[in-house]
C-alpha cells in the first residue's frame, strides 16, 4: 500500500507539481503578469481549462476577457504568451512592423491540407507567389466576372424563395450560401463550370469536416504534437477528408489546362514591375498560374497549393459573410427595409436593364450595412502571429 501511495505522490509531482515550477521560472510567465491580463492559472487548473474549450465557448471567453480588460492584453498557455490585440491602434502598429510578420505555428497545421500557399508560405516564397498572383485580382478582371456574379446570386435568391413557406421560420444559410460561392469561384478564379463536374458535394462535405478536424487540433494542445495527433486516430480522419478534396481540386486544373490546350491558346504569367498597367494582358486566377508554369515560375504542386488556398479561402469566407449578413438583416427588419429600398430605387433607375459596376457605388447605405456586419461577425475573426 505505501509503494502505491508513492507511486502516486511521484506521478503527481512529475505531472503537475514540476510543469508548474517549470513554467513559474519562465520569461514569458512574468511578462505576462506585468502587461496585464488573465492571471496565470496553476498548471492543473489551466489543463482543466484547455479542456473545456471548444468551437463555441472559445469566443465567449475571449469577448468576455475583451469586455473586462477593455484593451489589449495578454494570457499565458502552456509556456506560451499570447498576446490579443483588440485595438485598432495596436494593431496598426503591429501590420506595419516587418519584425512581427511571422505567421505563428498555428498555420503548420493547415500545411496537409494547403500546402506551403499563400496563406503559410514566408519570405521569398511568399513574395514571389504574391507577385504571380497579384495581376489576376486586378479590378479590370473581377469587372469580366460581373455577369457570373450576378447569375449565381439570382440562382441563391431563387433557392432561398423555394424553400417551403414553413420551413421559411428557420433556414439552415451555410449549406446554401457555401453552394453559391464555390460555384462562383470556380467558374470565375478557375475558369470551370461546377455542372461538369460531379465531386462539388463531396468537396464541401469534406472542407465542414477539415475545419472541425483542425479547429479542435488548435484548441486542444496535445494534439499540437504530430505524434499525437496520429496515435488519437486524428490524422486517420483527416487523411481520409483530404482526399476528396484534392482530388476535386486537381481535376479542376486538369479540366482547365485541357480547355486551354484545346484552345491553343498560351496565358503567360507577368513579369512586369508595373502590375496595374492597362496595357498587359491579364488571365484569371488559375489560367495566370498555367501560365507561369510554362515560364517555370511554379511547379503543379505549387499549383495545387494556390488553388486549393483560394478555392477554400475564396468560397468559406465568403460564404461566411453573407450568411452572417443575411442573419443581421432578419434581427433588424428596419435596416433590411431600408436597404431593400435603397436596391429597388437603383433597379427602378436602370428601367430593367442589368446593373453595370458603376451602379453599386450608388448602394451607400447598402455598402454601409455590409461593412458594419463584416466588422460585427467577421469571417476571419482571428489572425496569428510570432514574434
């Protein structure tokens, strides 16, 4: 009975006795008590803590911690110190500032799923990509695309008026809003029409159950370690959800490298300093990443990575935005009157005739309401980085 008594007195010193010494002696400990803050929990109760964290609760305590400090402030995890910046202030200290444009470890957990894109990539890497990429998100092209635009949100309207007037109460928005922005993406960035294709749903299907997978990983420290996160059967999962998704999005650069092969014709990535010019030729998103394979700018791996980055960041977002705008407008039926009337008043203008760019300027208040239920909800409400 006293070897188990020490046995177990030996355990408790070694899991929570010792990391909590261990974590008294660090820097970043003091530090975090001297920019204010949540006080450091003991190592137990902040395991405890860690725990109970999930997808929802996470942002109720950190607009909870928001309300009470009313600045920015700091928190100590794990022998970490992370730093929430809640003022637009200090942020802007921090985006201007080449010393903090790290992107934190969090963002190698997307690595399985994105690739080294865009989104993770740093340095010369980073630049060079952005400098591909740049040119196809110039006004004049998203300009070509305001047809499609306009088809695809007729089409979402056209679904949301469908619905059966009983089920009209409670509407489940992202299934359908995500449906309208993949569609959009892919027909405009990628130059590929989803109705050819039949993997859409799956690739939905799949990127819901991705986020989960990786929401929770960042949560949840053990499963920081690639060790663990195989040996708990989470890297199973997310292999298995992964391809799907790569599979559709190298089938729609297939399909596209086809169509432009069958078409001879040759998109060539720029080169040019002046990016803006009215004077270059300017391609689609993957149509400009097909081009500069051919110059030997990027390999098709470095092409999956792209494509993958912007389909999901493309369409997620988006999607988000619009579901959370669409949930603003039925809490204020004032606003949404206005806005209503604000659109029928342009429309009434045109006298039937489509919408030209020129016409949404004149949505001021519109533009207004977006704005502000983009900066209520918005659809990156968190970015990470190391100092």
């Amino acid at each position: 009975m006293l070897h188990f008594v020490v046995i177990l007195f030996v355990i408790f010193v070694i899991c929570v006795i010792f990391p909590e010494l261990y974590f008294r002696t660090l820097t970043s400990y003091r530090t975090t008590i001297g920019v204010g803050g949540p006080y450091p929990k003991p190592f137990w109760q902040g395991l405890q803590f860690a725990l109970k964290l999930n997808r929802e609760n996470i942002f109720t305590h950190l607009r909870t911690y928001a309300e009470t400090f009313q600045k920015s402030y700091a928190f100590f995890g794990f022998g970490m110190v992370y730093v929430h910046i809640i003022k637009a202030e200090d942020m802007e200290k921090i985006l201007n500032s080449s010393k903090h444009a790290k992107k934190s470890f969090l963002y190698s957990f997307l690595v399985p799923f994105l690739g080294d894109g865009l989104l993770i990539s740093g340095g010369t890497k980073w630049s060079q990509r952005r400098r591909i990429l740049t040119p196809a998100f110039h006004f004049n092209i998203l300009q070509q695309f305001l047809k499609i635009f306009q088809e695809e949100s007729v089409k979402l309207s056209k679904k949301l008026f469908a619905l059966d007037p009983e089920d009209r109460g409670i509407v489940n928005l992202p299934p359908l809003t995500s449906r309208h922005t993949l569609d959009t993406i892919c027909e405009t960035a990628m130059g590929v029409k989803l109705d050819s294709l039949e993997e859409p749903d799956a690739y939905r299907n799949n990127i819901y159950s991705t986020a989960r997978l990786l929401v929770d990983r960042s949560l949840q420290p053990w499963l920081a370690s690639d060790v663990m996160f195989k040996l708990l059967g989470y890297q199973e999962k997310l292999d298995k959800c992964l391809k799907p998704i790569h599979f559709f999005t190298r089938k729609v650069i297939q399909q596209r490298r086809g169509k432009i092969l069958e078409a001879g014709t040759t998109p060539m990535a720029s080169t040019n300093e002046d990016i803006y010019s009215e004077k270059k030729q300017r391609y689609a998103m993957l149509d400009t990443l097909l081009g500069a394979e051919q110059n030997n700018l990027i390999d098709a791996e470095g092409i999956r990575e792209e494509v993958d980055t912007f389909t999901f960041e493309g369409h997620d977002t988006t999607a988000s935005g619009i579901t959370m705008i669409l949930f603003c407008l039925a809490g204020h039926p004032d606003v949404q009157q206005k806005v209503y009337e604000e659109i029928r008043g342009v429309r009434e203008e045109k006298n039937g005739a489509p919408m030209e760019i020129g016409d949404y300027s004149n949505l001021v208040y519109t533009d207004r309401v977006i704005k502000e239920c983009l900066r209520i909800y918005p659809p990156v409400p968190l970015i990470s980085l190391d100092r």
